[in-house]
C-alpha cells in the first residue's frame, strides 16, 4: 500500500500533547525492545489522535513494523461496555480519535488512519480509551491457607466448602471485574488448586492476572530467610509459569504483591527490573492512594505502591457475620468511590477471600439490614458496569503506564 508523501518528518515521544502536526496518517510506534521481549506489553494502550475532515468509512488498521499484512481495528463507541481490548473510538464532538492497540509480535508496530482530512499524534491517553477514572482489584493469599479450600471442587461461588479464591473470580467476573489474585504457590494449595488456576484461565475472557506473593507468607524478614528472598519471589513466578498458560495478555508475571506489605531493600534488589509493579498493603483506609505509582528509578519498577484506597477486610469484619449487609457499610464504600470517581483517579480494592463464608461475603440477595445480602456485593453492583470507568487488574494497569510513558511515536516513513 502506498503512503502519501510527507512534508516533513518530526519525532514524537510518548506522553505531552500535539508534538507535532502532519497530515500524515501512518504512524510508527515503539518501545524497548529489551524490556518488551521480558514483559510483552500486550495490553492495549490508547494513543490520541486530533483529525479533521472524517468520513463515515473511516478505518485504523496496524501491524508489526515490518510484516505485510494489516489488521482491522474494530470500532467501539461511547454507548458499547468494553475493556482491555483493541479497538479504536471517534469522538465527533471533540475530533478526537483513541485507538487502543498493544504489542504482540514485535516491539514496534505501524497504525495507519484513514478516511480522514487530517491526522494529528496528540500524545497518550492517561487512562484506557480515555476513562474519567479507574477501578482496579485484588484479593491476597491464594494458595496460603487451608481454610481457603484451595482446590476444593466446585459447588458454586455461596457455598461455603467452594474454593475461597474461586468463588471471589466466580463474583468479579459475573461484574465484569478484572481481578489481581496474589498466588502462594508452596503452602497450603495442591494440584487440584493449580487445575482450578487454569480452568478459569482457560474461559479466555480476560477475567484475571495471576501475581507473586511468595512460596509461602513471610512476614518479616527472618521470615524470608526461612526460604531465602529469591525462591519466596522468583521461585513463586518460576511456580506461576510451569503450573499456569494462557495467562491474558501473554506468558508473563508482571506484579509482585507483597506478602504483609512487608517491604525492605533486599526485596526491592531482587525485584529490580523484574516487574513492573510492586503493589503494598496495609490494612487501613488510605483515601490519598488514588492515582499511579512513580516509577522507580533505583529498582525499575512502579512502587513501592498501590495501597488499598478503601480497606476493605477492616470495613467488611467490622459486624458479625462478616460482610453482611449493612445499609450504612455500602454507603461508606460508595461515598470513598465517588470521591475517586470525581476527581479522575484511580481506586484501589482488595480483600482477603479466605478471611470470610463465602456464603455470607457473596450473598446475592437483596439486602435486609443485619439478615441477608452482602455488604460487598452491594458495593461491586455500585462501581461496576460503568461506560466512562476502565476496570482494569494491578499489573496491567501499571503495564499500560509503562507504555504511556514510554512509548516513542514517528511518522511512518512513505
């Protein structure tokens, strides 16, 4: 296919708006090839385009640099509930085009606009397909203890004997909640609670983002030495990669969730550049937790970050039984999210799944003060769903940041 000649050439780099104008509508995008080959990138980041003169036939096509043949990138608008996918999205009243498109087969890939007077790369998009806000989960402990039921057969996500972990996917994703589940791959789970694991990878519907927490649960750092730092981290991804395939966006960890939110410089040294997020913990509300973590320069990494913005296993055991509807509960949470909400940032949820009954925690009736229904459940319907919010899992939220920052956008040459 033939371009049109160009006037000039610019260099663009990733974030900032127009770094430069042209009517050209063929772009050349690229990251690290080093650090794509470790991490994919794979998870769509949107790139910001300002056109004029548009016809009702427009297209976006892309391909890796290089490659022959072009995809269609299929089109979405603000009426359609859509996440973490490529597509590319026409704003009429503002001229604005976001196309959303990841790294798969190379580090650098060619999206070309057409059907339209003008093209101008404006600069990357804070958040997915340009969302007022952002709402990512994750739940600790997968695999730690016992009384989690990790592997237990299935009975459905109220029964009390269904694995904890599980029955808390089953609930996200029936939300359309993509969740974060930080993995302990050598405590209390089995190969039962792997086969579980893959199961739900293989639904192929992008519902979760396995993570390291560890080998097992240290707390501090004599806890460590039982195992040493290494196999607790790196043993646990090395775990997550021979029991686990088909994990979304492509074969790799990229988070670790600190086990305790326990954190020293020994972890930090053997996280450097081997993630791309070190999510923390603790057990309180953190109302100030609402936008992206800095990068850090010392480890190449995001964090250390991420802290829960409401705490939610503090608020859900507050009452017995745990999680029970409570009018004034649901309130409290929904209050926290609108504040988020509001102002364009980012809430951060999780909670402990093996702390709660599963019948009690995802109880789907409506709510009876004290007697029936969930406190949680009431809050998910609350957040979910929602047209302008990017639901999004920890590590790819951060592998979007990554991209965003890092990107570098040429025209592509005629």
């Amino acid at each position: 296919m033939k371009l049109k000649k160009l006037s000039a050439v610019y260099l663009i780099v990733s974030m900032g708006t127009a770094l430069f104008a042209s009517g050209n509508s063929c772009f050349t995008v690229s990251i690290d090839k080093a650090v794509w080959e470790k991490f994919g990138f794979q998870y769509p980041a949107t790139y910001v385009f300002r056109v004029e003169g548009a016809t009702p036939n427009w297209v976006v096509k892309h391909r890796d640099a290089g490659a022959s043949d072009w995809t269609f990138v299929e089109k979405r608008t603000q009426e359609n509930f859509f996440n973490g996918i490529e597509c590319a999205r026409l704003d009429q009243s503002t001229g604005k085009l976001y196309v959303s498109v990841g790294f798969k087969g190379s580090h650098a890939k060619e999206i070309e606009c057409t059907g339209f007077g003008s093209v101008v790369f404006e600069g990357m998009s804070k958040y997915y397909d340009h969302r007022k806000a952002a709402f990512t989960l994750s739940n600790d402990n997968w695999g730690c203890n016992p009384w989690g039921h990790p592997g237990a057969p299935w009975r459905g996500p109220t029964d009390d004997e269904s694995d904890n972990y599980q029955a808390a996917l089953h609930v996200c994703r029936s939300f359309h909640l993509p969740l974060s589940i930080a993995i302990n791959s050598r405590s209390a789970g089995s190969n039962d609670m792997w086969k579980i694991m893959q199961q739900e990878l293989d639904r192929y519907d992008l519902s979760w983002e396995p993570a390291v927490h560890g080998w097992t649960h240290p707390k501090n750092a004599d806890g460590y030495k039982t195992n040493g730092y290494h196999n607790e981290i790196m043993g646990c991804r090395e775990d997550i990669l021979k029991h686990l395939k088909n994990i979304p966006y492509g074969q790799y960890v990229v988070e670790h969730i600190l086990t305790c939110g326990y954190e020293d410089d020994e972890i930090q040294r053997i996280d450097d550049g081997e993630f791309i997020f070190l999510r923390g913990f603790n057990w309180l509300d953190n109302p100030d937790s609402n936008d992206y973590v800095p990068w850090n320069t010392k480890y190449r990494f995001y964090g250390i970050g991420g802290l829960n913005t409401k705490g939610y296993d503090r608020w859900l055991e507050s009452r017995e039984p745990k999680g029970r509807y409570y009018a004034a509960d649901v309130a409290n949470a929904n209050a926290i999210f609108d504040r988020v909400y509001q102002m364009g940032g980012i809430f951060y949820g999780l909670w402990h799944p093996d702390r709660f009954k599963n019948s009690v925690i995802y109880d789907p009736r409506p709510g009876v003060e004290g007697k029936e229904g969930s406190t949680l459940m009431h809050h998910l319907a609350y957040v979910a769903n929602r047209k302008d919010v990017w639901y999004v899992a920890n590590g790819w939220l951060y592998c979007y940041r990554y991209v965003a920052e890092h990107v570098k956008v040429t025209p592509a040459k005629p």
